[in-house]
C-alpha cells in the first residue's frame, strides 16, 4: 500500500494477554507447555511490564522442601486441543491429531482426583513446613506503595498468582476502592454497616465491581439467604479471590490457594455451584495473565457441566429447587460459560471455542433488571432468536441474548480460520452476519446508556465483541502491513500479514471498527467496571491506530487519530489498576510507539517530508512528542507521585 494513504498502516496484531511480576513471593517451577518449556520465567524488570515473562502456576507444591515437588509432579494425558474435543490423544509433542491439524499443541496438567494439598505440618507448627518460602506480598501498592511487607503462614497446594501490582500503576481515578471504615455498595447500590472483616468485604467488592460484568451467579441479596441454608465453599472461596483485586490490603495469594484448593478438594460437590467456582477463577486467572491455567480450569469446568447435562434445558427446572431465580442462574451459567470459551479462544488463539460445537436447548437469559428483581419472565430458545425475522412472532430478547449472538459470529470467523485459504464467497457470509447482527439490533438496544443513567454491559460487551470479531476477520485480509506490531504478543502471537498496493475494503472495515472501539472508552462509566477482556480489544484497537500513525506521511484525520490513540492507552492505563493483562498490554503498546516515534523523527531530520513547511513538520513533531510524554507517564510522573502520596 502506498505511505500517503490511510491504508499504509500496519496491521493489528491478533489481540493481546498478560503476564505476572513474582517480585515478592518464591513460585515453583511454572506450569509450562512443550513448546515454550525453554523460555525464561524470571522477570527481568519489575517496573516495566514488557519485560516481566509469563509464568503458569505449578501444580506442585509451594513448600521449601526440595523433593516435595517430585512428589506432586503428574503427567498430562491428552493435550489441550484433544481434551477440549474429548478425542484420544497419543501424548506425543506435537500429537498426531494437531500435528495433521496444524493446531498448536498445549499440555497442561489433569486435576482429576486431586484432593487438596498434602498436610506435611504438625500439630504445633500447623502450615511451617508448607509456607511459602519468602516475604509474601500482602498489601496492595495501587493504593499504599510504602506499605510494609510481611511473611505470611500460606497454606501449600497450588501457587495462584501473587499480589504483584506494581510500584508504578497509576492511582485510581475512577476506581471507588473499599477502605477499612467505608460503606460497600451491591449491584444495586445502597448503604451497608461498615466494619465487615476483610473476607466479607471481598465479597461485597466482587458484587459490586466484578459482578455487572459477568452476572451469572444468583443475585448479591439471594445469594446470601441461599449460603445460609446451605454451605458454598468453594463458589464463596472463588468470589473472595476476585473480589481480593479490587480490596486494600486484601490476602490475594492466600484466597487463591483457597480458591483453587476448595474447587479441586475432593469433597466439593460436583454441581454447578462448582461449576459457577469454576468459572469465575477461570475470569480472575485469565486477568492475572495465568492463560494456561485458566483454559486448563474451564475445560474441567466445561467437562463437569456435561457430565451432569447443563446443556440440556431441563436442567434448570430439575435443579432449580422450584425456584425461577435459581434457574435462570443455571441459564446463565452454560451461556456464560460458552461466552468466556469464545472470548478466551479469540484473544489467545490457543484453543478452538470448542462449546460452539456441543449440541445444546438451554433457555435463553432474560434482562438484567428483571434477573434482579426476581421477576423471571418464561425463556425463550436460541432457535426462536435464530427465526425471529421470519415467523412473524415479536419477542423482544435481552441484552445478554444480544451477547450470546455476538460470540456466535465470533465461533464463526474462528471456525473460518481454519480453513487454509478462504475465498470471497466465505469472508462475505460471515460478514453477512456481523452486518445483520448491527441491522437487527432494535430501537431499545441502540443506547448504552439507560434514562438512568447506567450502562447496559451486556450491550456493551455485546458491541465489544462484534467490533473484535470485525477486526480478526478482516485484518487478514486488509493488507495492511503488520511488521510494526510484531512485538505486541501479550495476547495472541503475532501473525504476519502480507501488505498489499491497494486500500481495500477489508481495510477500511478493519480501521472502522477499531474507531468504534475507541468510542466505547469514551463511555461516563468507570472502565474498571467492564470485563478485563476489554483490555484485549482495545490493545487490538490500539495497534490499528499504530499502524496508522506510523505512516510518515501526515494523515487526513491526523489529529482525530491521534486523540484516539490517547483514549486507548488511557483506559489500558486504567485497567491495569485492577487488571496486570493491562499493565503488559500498555509496555507493548508503549515499545511499538517507541519505534514509530523514533522513525518519525528521523524522517525530519533528514528532510523527507519534502511537500511540508518547516512548521508543519515542526507541528507535527511536537503533537508526537506529547503522545511519547504521555506514554512515559509510568517512567517519569506516576512513580513519583505515588511515592510522595
């Protein structure tokens, strides 16, 4: 493509994903697959969160006993891929079946009759030989960066990430964190006594800021007369873990050792309560940057949902306890369940949205406000949804429906990518439906924002999704050059795109819908309230704008690109108050508009914006340098202002 027009852009790396610090606590070898067993897994720079490496959490024990870990060590049976499908595998590296397949091969370590953590200590010494060798980092720098660390006695089992936010993450703005003497807020917020002991609060922190985005468990009211008629272990251990993120000196390596021990404990029941526990430390893992263990965690939590058949509508009645509330809380579960499987198989690229493919008659969710008040209307089916612009029946559908439709479109360009060469005909159908999917939406889904004032993020997510999907079908086929995002890998691996002479309409689609992302930051509503999947949109987002900025060539809309890519890492900024995927997500965006800015800069030294006065190249240079102030905001304005807070 041409530098002078719009489309010389560099392309969109696939999407991005996280990676932890482990500054403060000694974590066992990480759980690795075959093909990345080789890579570093100690950080390199606490600071920057391009240079800290992934690391899974082991299965073996945190103890400091040196042949301890052989003692938990175990062998994975089937790969990822091959599990997923419930196909037998040969165990080989890579397997038959995605070697043939082209599929990348992942081993992760089975759960399968895993009964907790071994008791190595005493009765006087309860938990000394099995805590966790070094200071554990209790206490949360986002909000006190002075405060001090101490060792803590953390149960042995399995390492969950470690309360790693960096000196650096830039204070709240809009983030209303939860302090010792402050009132908590539910879903629909009112007054609660102060006081509650740190567990509770993390429960209320998880209605309140993690809840709106994923609401599939029973309301924050009805969920607590539930717990008292009977015990939820494992889902309170599971929402403790969540809610720890958003909590002031909150235990998070503790509530996740007790998170994934309770799950696992062979003495949870294995219903969809567990199901729910499942699910949600699958969210919290993803958000950490711990991939693997996340997809490891659903793919049991998938496995377990069939086994007692979630996927069957009469599950919901059957299990519901004559109560309508609790089965729209099962409804909610498969679909929620199926949405975080397309989400994580689309910003990872390591599995295959493999739920897409289960036959399923679950019962379609209803309206958040109704789920709330517990005024359940009767489900409608996804095959009345699929019929509605023929059959002459007006049904109107929620908002979560709307959801559901968006990761279908999703299952669909993912499944096309298969495919080794698509043509024209096949690109076109599935466009059909993205296009059909923004035509279809009725009057009452067209606004974010209610007469309330509050968001519907369900609508939210829903456009959040079409605009991913819209990017991830045509990018590969924009020719837009995508060596200047070859870095930005936290997500997806990079894939290379051949660029082309033309400005195609596959580009101009792939660039639309990165600047209605942009739009949806620009949203009144706290961005630490969406899901942490955002984060990988709007990195995906961000490197279109990149892409664009790096044409040497002064762009038509220069200036509206330019605040767009303002806007983009703002929010990445803002996410990774809560959300460290963020944090590695804004190095990566950072290191490429490092590289852009440098080759800027020298194209005007050395005179090769021929056509431009001195001024408007000099304009020009000192709207870049801003930008580049701005990304450095990390190195040279919040650290200090932190420190001195």
């Amino acid at each position: 493509m041409e530098p002078a027009t719009a489309t010389a852009t560099a392309a969109v790396a696939d999407v991005p994903v996280p990676v932890p610090v482990h500054a403060h606590v000694h974590v066992p070898a990480p759980l690795e697959s075959p093909t990345t067993a080789n890579s570093s897994t100690s950080p390199s720079s606490e600071g920057d969160p391009q240079n800290q490496n992934e690391r899974q959490p082991s299965l073996a024990s945190t103890s400091t006993r040196p042949d301890q870990s052989k003692e938990r060590i175990t062998v994975p049976s089937a790969c990822v891929q091959c599990r997923s499908k419930h196909l037998k595998c040969d165990g080989l590296n890579p397997c038959t079946r995605c070697s043939s397949n082209s599929f990348e091969c992942i081993y992760v370590r089975s759960r399968r009759g895993f009964k907790g953590p071994r008791r190595n200590g005493t009765n006087g010494t309860p938990n000394k030989a099995n805590a966790v060798s070094g200071p554990v980092d209790r206490s949360c720098p986002m909000i006190n960066p002075g405060a001090a660390r101490g060792a803590s006695n953390v149960p042995s089992g399995l390492a969950t990430p470690p309360d790693h936010r960096l000196q650096t993450l830039p204070r709240g703005v809009d983030l209303p964190l939860f302090d010792i003497g402050q009132e908590l807020v539910s879903f629909e917020p009112k007054p609660l006594p102060s006081g509650l002991d740190i567990r509770e609060r993390c429960i209320e922190a998880f209605f309140y800021h993690f809840y709106p985005a994923h609401p599939f468990i029973l309301p924050r009211d009805a969920f607590l007369k539930l717990r008292k008629e009977k015990p939820l272990d494992a889902l309170e251990a599971a929402m403790r873990y969540v809610g720890s993120f958003y909590v002031p000196q909150a235990p998070i390596v503790a509530l996740g050792l007790e998170a994934e021990r309770t799950v696992y404990n062979a003495d949870c029941p294995r219903d969809g309560f567990r199901v729910q526990a499942m699910l949600i430390l699958t969210i919290g893992l993803d958000g950490y940057r711990y991939q693997e263990k996340a997809l490891q965690i659903l793919v049991d939590a998938q496995e377990l949902a069939l086994e007692f058949g979630m996927n069957k509508r009469e599950f919901a009645f059957i299990n519901g306890n004559g109560s309508e509330l609790l089965e729209e809380s099962w409804r909610r579960t498969w679909w929620e369940m199926y949405i975080v499987d397309g989400m994580i198989a689309g910003v990872h690229q390591k599995s295959t949205f493999p739920m897409k493919d289960i036959p399923a008659d679950v019962g379609l969710p209803c309206e958040e406000r109704d789920y709330v008040s517990g005024a359940i209307p009767s489900p409608h089916s996804l095959a009345d949804f699929d019929e509605e612009s023929f059959d002459g029946r007006d049904f109107s559908y929620s908002s979560f429906t709307y959801r559901i439709a968006a990761i279908r479109n999703l299952g669909r360009v993912l499944q096309s990518r298969q495919i080794m060469l698509l043509d024209k005909p096949t690109i076109d159908r599935i466009d059909a439906y993205l296009v059909n999917w923004r035509l279809h939406l009725p009057e009452s889904k067209k606004d974010f924002i209610n007469t309330e004032g509050q968001l519907d993020e369900m609508l939210f997510q829903a456009h959040m999704i079409t605009e991913a999907t819209t990017i991830l079908l045509h990018r590969e086929h924009s020719e837009l050059d995508s060596s200047v995002a070859r870095n930005v890998d936290s997500c997806a691996p990079h894939k290379p795109i051949i660029p082309g002479q033309s400005y195609n309409i596959h580009a101009a689609k792939t660039i639309q819908a990165a600047q209605d992302v942009s739009k949806l930051i620009q949203l009144p509503v706290p961005l630490v309230k969406h899901t942490h999947f955002f984060t990988c949109v709007v990195t995906l987002a961000s490197i279109v704008h990149l892409s664009c900025w790096s044409v040497l060539m002064p762009l038509v809309h220069d200036d509206d690109l330019k605040q767009q890519l303002r806007l983009n890492t703002g929010a990445l900024k803002t996410l990774w108050q809560v959300w460290p995927s963020a944090g590695m997500a804004f190095g990566q965006v950072k290191g490429v508009a490092q590289e852009i800015y440098a080759a800027k800069k020298q194209a005007a030294e050395v005179g090769f914006w021929a056509n431009l006065t001195e001024d408007e190249v000099m304009r020009s240079m000192i709207e870049d340098q801003t930008i580049m102030e701005e990304l450095e905001l990390f190195d040279d304005v919040v650290g200090p202002r932190l420190g001195s807070a």
